[in-house]
C-alpha cells in the first residue's frame, strides 16, 4: 500500500550540454549528454522513492522498444516504487524530450510523442490507503477525472503548474505548486503574489510559487504568507527540479512537519537536484537535511 500516488508523464530524457542554443549560422557543440528518467510523475516518484517513501506511479503508457526497457530498468532500482500500474505496449513509442541545457542551467526542449501516446486511466483502487496523489496536467480529460477521485477518496491532490483561477482542477487541488516563470508567461506584468493569493481564494488551496534563485512564496491554507529563500548554488541544469520540489514537499507532510519546515526541505532538495546531472543518484534525507537547515522561513 502506497503513501503517495504520481500520477502524469514518464518516459526518458535526454539531457544534452551545450555552451548555447544552435541557431542557423552558429552551431553549437555539445560537452556532455546523457540519458534518464524523464516526466514529472516519473521524477517525482523517485525522489520519493530514494527517500523510502512507499510510492505507485501510473500515467501514460510506455513502448515495448529500447527506450521503454530501458526506463523499467532505471525505475526498478527504487524498491518502494510500485511499477504495477505502469503499461506497456508494443506499438507504442516511449515519450522522452531532447532537451538543450545552456550554462545557466535553463533549456530548450523538444517534445517528442507525449501528446499522441496513450493514457492509462488512474484507478481507484491504488488511492487506497494513500495520503497524496502527484498530479501533472499535461495530459487530457484523465487528470481532472484523477483530481475527482482522489477528493472522493479523502487523497489530497498536489498539482503542478495550475495557474488559471478558472482551471476545473483548481477546486479538487489540495496544494498547488507553481513555477513563478510559467505565471508570468501566462500573465504578463501580473504580480505572482497577488496571483496566488486569486487561486488561494477560489478554495482555500495552499499555493506554493517557486521562482528559481528568488524566494519561495507561500500561502498557507488559512492565508498566511511566507517565503523562503533558496541557498545560493552553481546550478548546472534546472530540468525537473520543481518535479523535485514537489517530492521534498510531500515528504516533510508525511513525516508530519509543519508547513514552513516542508518548504525548507523542498527548497533544498530542489536545488541540489539543479545542482546534479547525473541520472538517478538520489541524496539521502540527512543530506537534504543538512542544507534545509540552513533555510528560514521569512
């Protein structure tokens, strides 16, 4: 019986170093690349996972082809994670993203196959005995249906990236947990914190904006307000370190810790994830420990 469900994309990354983006007349060469878990389900649930959490992931199906094989394997090596609701099938192309990693950590990312490859319903019966369900949105008419399953079954439903006030996930969303860049992409000139305090207000949400190096926003569920400051890192690739936020977050609610300490652990366990490029090394919890306790709530 699993404590968190993570529910969303898995497939496989391609992480591709380069000193900047190639454009027509300058191209560029890259100095590393390498492969790994990709899809913000799949990342968070092995964060979780490498921490002893008792996860299940499902999502989109995965290929019967080298890609899909080779993601089992990596999956395989956390033994809390609970692969039996993941869905194979021949003819299916595993999704992954070729994504470009400049030297300030950000990327450019070519998606390939996730919108066209086949979704695995959630079921209810692995929200049994679960205290959370991860949940992306980039998917379909399924994600909604997850949220609502999840509410009827007493799971609260962290989501990410749930900017619009009007979204039909946002009154199913126990936290969400936002990326300040996306807000703003979708909002120009808007003021983040005004925005979470419009989503706060739609059901009593905790909203969580993360910002990259500039503080972390929060609204507590009975309104009030706090941030935290990220450590100062060298940060060598952002790809999937809100997927990793999200996995500290969750963590410090089931060890019961009270919200700003969650917010701590989840602000260091993202950047040294943006510290990190190699695949599936994840730091154990007295190293995550280490640097949260050097975060303090403001």
């Amino acid at each position: 019986m699993s404590e968190v469900v993570c529910y969303g994309e898995l497939g496989v990354d391609n992480i591709i170093i380069v000193p900047h983006v190639p454009t027509p007349e300058k191209a560029a060469f890259p100095t590393a690349e390498i492969y790994r878990v990709g899809g913000a389900a799949a990342n968070t649930a092995i964060w979780l996972a490498g921490w002893g959490v008792r996860v299940t992931l499902s999502g989109n199906v995965i290929g019967g082809d080298d890609l899909g094989r080779q993601l089992l394997s990596w999956l395989r090596l956390f033994p809390t994670l609970d692969l039996d609701a993941v869905e194979r099938r021949a003819g299916v192309a595993t999704p992954f993203c070729r994504i470009l990693v400049t030297p300030d950590a950000e990327r450019s990312i070519l998606v390939y196959w996730y919108p066209k490859t086949p979704r695995t319903p959630l079921c209810r019966q692995l929200l049994d005995g679960a205290r959370f369900l991860a949940l992306d949105l980039y998917g379909g008419e399924e994600r909604l249906a997850a949220a609502r399953m999840a509410r009827e079954a007493g799971v609260t439903t962290v989501v990410s990236d749930v900017v619009f006030a009007d979204h039909p996930v946002l009154p199913f969303t126990g936290i969400a947990a936002n990326s300040a860049a996306y807000v703003r992409e979708c909002f120009p000139g808007v003021d983040v914190r005004h925005h979470a305090l419009s989503l706060h207000a739609v059901n009593g949400a905790i909203i969580v904006t993360t910002d990259g190096p500039n503080p972390v926003r929060v609204v507590s569920r009975d309104g009030k307000e706090f941030a935290v400051r990220p450590p100062v890192i060298s940060a060598v690739d952002a790809t999937g370190a809100g997927d990793v936020f999200r996995a500290g977050l969750l963590y410090g609610l089931l060890q019961g810790w009270p919200l700003p300490r969650c917010v701590c652990w989840a602000t260091a366990a993202g950047a040294m994830k943006a510290q990190r490029l190699e695949g599936h090394a994840v730091p154990s919890p007295d190293e995550v420990e280490a640097l949260a306790s050097t975060l303090e709530p403001e």
